[in-house]
C-alpha cells in the first residue's frame, strides 16, 4: 500500500464515511424497491 | 399529414409518460449501473495510483476527488429538483413529482458528504474543521432544506398537497443555489475561489483535471441511475397506494351489501 503521508487518517476517514453514507443510500433504495415489491405482489402485481 | 404530425408526441413527451418512463428506465438501469462502476473504478484507480501529490497540499489532495463531486451533485440535484417543481405547479406532470421525491435523499446524501468531507479536509488544510463563511455556511443551508423538503413530504398526508407545497418550497431554496455558487466571489471566505469552472479556464494542471473530471462524470452518472431506480420504486410505491384505496373501497362497499342494515331505532323523542 502507498504512503498517504502524515495526514493519512483524514483521507482514510473521508473515503470511508462516503463509502458509508454511499452504501446506506444504495442499500435503501434496494430494501425500499423489495418492499413495493412486495406489496405488490399482495395485489397480483409483478414489476421488476 | 400534417395533422398526424402534430399529434405525434415529442420524444422528451413520450419518455416522461408514466407507463413508458417504467419501460424504458427498466432496460436502462442495469446498462447505467455496470457503466456507473466502471467509470468509477477507474476514475479511483486514477486517484490512488496515476494522480500526483499537490505541491502545498500533498496527499491531502486526494480528498478532492469525492469532495467536489459531492458538492457538485448535492447543488445538481437541487437544480434538478427545482427544475422537477415547475413541472409540478405548471404542468401538473405526475413524474415531476416523482422525480423530485425520489432526488431529494441523494441530493441530502451527497450534500452531507461534502460537508463532512470538507470539513475532513479543512482540518490538516485550515487548522480547523469549520468556519462559518459564505461556502460552507450556504452549503450547510443546501443540506437543512434538503431535510425540510423531506419532512416536509411525511407530514402532510395527502400526496397532491405534499406535492404543491414542496414544490413551492424548493423554489424558495433555489434561491440558495446562485449564493453558493458565487459565496466565494462576493465574500471574503476561507475557501478557495472557483477553479475548474471559471473565466479564463481552470486554475487546476491536467494532471490533477482530468481524473477529477473523470470522478465528477462518474458520480453523476452513478447518481443519475440510482435517481431512475428510485424513481420507478416511487411509481411502485404510488401504484400500491392506489391499489390499496380501491381494495378499501372495494371492501367496503361489499361489507355495505352483505350487512344488513341495522332495524330502524325508534328516533329519541324531542323533550
């Protein structure tokens, strides 16, 4: 791994609180989809 | 002839009709994404691996690369919302409200990675992680009216009301966008001036330029689709609040044949 120099722990922290906040809004908009799904389905509708 | 030409819908017509927008935003979703990941994959390849230290700056530099096209699409995304909000109050077009619900989470998200971002950056940079200058704090505003809009969504109850006063509420916002965007030349701030879009061309060597170009291009598009995914989730979600009236209506109007009515009580006698 390449050296990220004295101030490495702030670009460590930056790229991961995006990767954090990037997989929440990822991840919701999956979970949020499988639910309207879901309900859907309740109604003999299927949509992808 | 000519008449069939004008009935002819335009493409931008066809493409925003509900039913449509369904088709042909399910084809292109999965071509987006792949094409989203690869754009981004390179463009940090680029940053970690091709991307020279900055002279003053040195690593910190690379911070850079996720904080502008953050700031870039948390304001893009506000454009677009207020954009989506005129289609509400003038046109009354169901996707524009569609597509404004389903901007303002992204637009929030990519807003508070800027901030924090630059606040990570400001630290080694500045000595501090925050001052209460023009960019930031108009960028802190951005991120305030982002969380009202969405509030204000869950509080009012009836959809095409929600729809009217948050349109007109974004098109107060809008206001904030040109403040951003030239905060840095009105006032006196400890952020930087404007560098890659500027007159007299950027400030920034192509070295630096074009893999931040590169990461701007990916995050919008990367943006961009999951905009369409959560759009069609918010069509879905419609269609299921609709479904659901009927099936309360239907049931209710069966639960109204099938029980009988109640015997007629004998009316209370006036005293």
């Amino acid at each position: 791994m390449f050296d990220l120099g004295s101030h490495g722990g702030f670009i460590v922290a930056a790229y991961a609180f995006t990767a954090l906040i990037m997989c929440g809004l990822v991840g919701n908009a999956l979970r949020d989809r499988a639910a309207q799904r879901r309900a859907l389905k309740r109604f003999g509708e299927d949509r992808r | 002839m000519s008449e069939i030409a004008t009935m002819t819908p335009s493409l931008w017509t066809w493409m925003s009709n509900p039913g449509h927008f369904m088709r042909w935003s399910g084809k292109a979703v999965p071509w987006l994404t792949a094409l989203s990941l690869a754009a981004l994959a390179v463009g940090l390849y680029q940053t970690f691996f091709v991307v020279p230290a900055d002279y003053q700056q040195g690593e910190t530099v690379r911070i850079m690369y996720i904080h502008v096209p953050a700031a870039w699409l948390g304001v893009f995304f506000y454009g677009a919302m207020s954009l989506s909000a005129i289609g509400t109050l003038v046109w009354r077009h169901p996707l524009a409200d569609v597509a404004q619900r389903a901007a303002a989470p992204i637009g929030a998200a990519f807003t508070l990675v800027c901030l924090v971002t630059g606040s990570l950056w400001g630290k080694p940079m500045w000595g501090t992680y925050w001052v209460w200058d023009a960019r930031l704090t108009s960028m802190l505003v951005l991120f305030l009216i982002y969380c009202g809009l969405i509030a204000l969504w869950r509080t009012i109850e009836d959809p095409n009301r929600a729809a009217r006063a948050v349109a007109i509420l974004t098109l107060v916002g809008a206001v904030n966008l040109p403040i951003i965007k030239f905060s840095v030349n009105w006032w006196s701030t400890l952020h930087q001036p404007a560098s890659i879009l500027r007159m007299g061309g950027s400030t920034i060597d192509p070295s630096m330029l074009y893999p931040l170009l590169l990461m701007i291009g990916a995050a919008t598009l990367g943006g961009s689709t999951l905009h369409l995914y959560t759009m069609r989730t918010e069509i879905m979600r419609r269609r299921v609040r609709t479904l659901t009236i009927r099936e309360a209506e239907r049931l209710d109007s069966g639960a109204r044949r099938i029980v009988p009515a109640p015997a007629a009580a004998p009316l209370p006698q006036a005293l």
